[in-house]
C-alpha cells in the first residue's frame, strides 16, 4: 500500500466533506434511512396486534407478527444510524435533518403498523384509539417540521440579506466549554466580544456546533456579521470562521 504524506490528510478531509455536501449519495443516504425506520415502526407495531389476533382466535401456531417483533427494532436503529450519518455529509454539521426528521417517520410507521394491525382484528373495541393517537403524533410532529422549515427558511433569508447589508468585524472568543477527548464535538454555547462601529464593546453568546477538528478556543479570532443599526439585537448576529464573507461560512457553525 502507497502512502501520500504531502497532503495535509485533516485537509484532504475537510475537501472530502466539502464535496459530501448536497451530494445525490447523502441524499439517497437519507431516503434508505428513513424507509428503514419507517419499515421498522411498521413491523413493530404490527406485531403487537399480531398478538392480540392470536389470542382472539385461540391459535396455538406461532403468528407471522414474530417476525415483524425480530425485524422491527433492528431495522428502526440501523436506520436510524444510516440517516444520522447522510444527514451529517448532506448537511455538513453534527446533527441536521433537511426534509422531514426521523422522529415524524417513525411516528408515521407506527401509525400505518397500528392501523394495519387493528383492521386485521376480529373485534376491534376500543383498540381504534391506539392508531387515532398515533395518528395524532404524527401529524403533530408533521405541522412542528413545516413550522421549523419556515422559521429555518426565513432566517437564512434574512442571513442573506445580513450578508449583503450588514458589517462584518472581527471577534474574540472569550468562553467555549471545554469537551471531553472522547467526543467527536461540541453543540453548546460560545462567548464572543466585538466593538461595533461606535467603539462599543458588545458580548454575545450563540448556540452552535463544531465537529472536533474544527473546534475554537478561548482566545481565538473569529469572523462576526451584525446589524450595525441594531447591535444589540442578538437574533442578526452570526459568527462563523475566521474569514468568513459568505452564507455558507456563516451558517457553518450555527446549529
């Protein structure tokens, strides 16, 4: 095996991942993730009122719904894996969804199993508000991803006109937490100081997330977008790398 050591491998990382980003691989990536997991809540729920058919019907056979209970759980977290990791590549952050999150599929799977299961019993009763509350979930978890895509779509609207209207300055990080070596990187709060353009020196605190290798310290200089007409409006203020001029770089660190 041939080895390159004139190529900067933490480098030749960033690149791989760079290129990741919107890929029609990560994208695929997501859609299997979440087939499986919504296959999976299927057979699980399914299984449940497999059950409760056998013991209507005094059957002593072992019910197919033994091999939706054996298949279900694995298929939910593999899946689950293979989605968290294609969103990372597509998005390029630690833990971002685009689309519909996992837990309106899942929610959605058990929804359709419980639904399925209670029109295969002989005598339903009461059993029809178990797929009505599941159904309920689901649809509460879809109306709380649209609403999360608008707000998350009218911010970057107004990042971009940040962009084209705002200062850019330089600041100083003054207070990041501290991560054990075991993790692969931080989503937690940063303290950063900047003087706007009346000389006035502001402190402002935002949410983000690193990926370890790109992880700030105290002391470090970092690129910060303000409105220079509203200063102290946290809510228009975006930090990034240092450097950054562009949305992308803006929304890197920014959960």
């Amino acid at each position: 095996m041939k080895y390159n050591n004139t190529i900067d491998p933490i480098e030749a990382r960033k690149q791989r991942m760079a290129r990741q980003k919107g890929s029609l691989g990560a994208l695929v990536g997501i859609l299997i993730g979440h087939a499986m997991i919504l296959l999976g809540a299927v057979f699980i729920t399914r299984a449940i009122f497999g059950f409760l058919e056998q013991d209507m019907l005094n059957s002593d056979e072992p019910p197919f719904a033994i091999f939706g209970m054996a298949a279900g759980l694995p298929f939910i977290i593999l899946g689950l894996f293979v989605h968290t990791g294609a969103s990372r590549k597509f998005t390029g952050k630690l833990f971002s969804s685009p689309g519909i999150g996992s837990g309106t599929v899942l929610f959605t799977g058990f929804s359709i199993g419980a639904w399925w299961g209670v029109l295969s019993l002989p005598a339903q009763g009461a059993l029809w508000i178990i797929p009505l509350i599941l159904t309920f979930i689901a649809g509460l978890l879809s109306i709380y991803g649209i609403i999360f895509r608008i707000r998350k779509s009218a911010k970057h609207n107004m990042l971009a006109s940040m962009v084209k209207d705002g200062k850019i300055t330089t600041a100083v990080i003054t207070d990041i937490p501290e991560i054990d070596p075991s993790c692969g990187g931080l989503i937690g709060a940063i303290t950063v100081k900047f003087t706007d353009m009346a000389g006035v020196d502001r402190w402002v605190q935002k949410v983000g997330q690193w990926k370890r290798v790109d992880l700030p310290k105290t002391g470090d200089k970092v690129t910060l977008l303000y409105d220079p007409q509203f200063p102290e409006n946290v809510s228009r203020i975006w930090i990034g790398p240092s450097g950054s001029t562009s949305i992308t770089d803006f929304t890197l660190w920014h959960s």
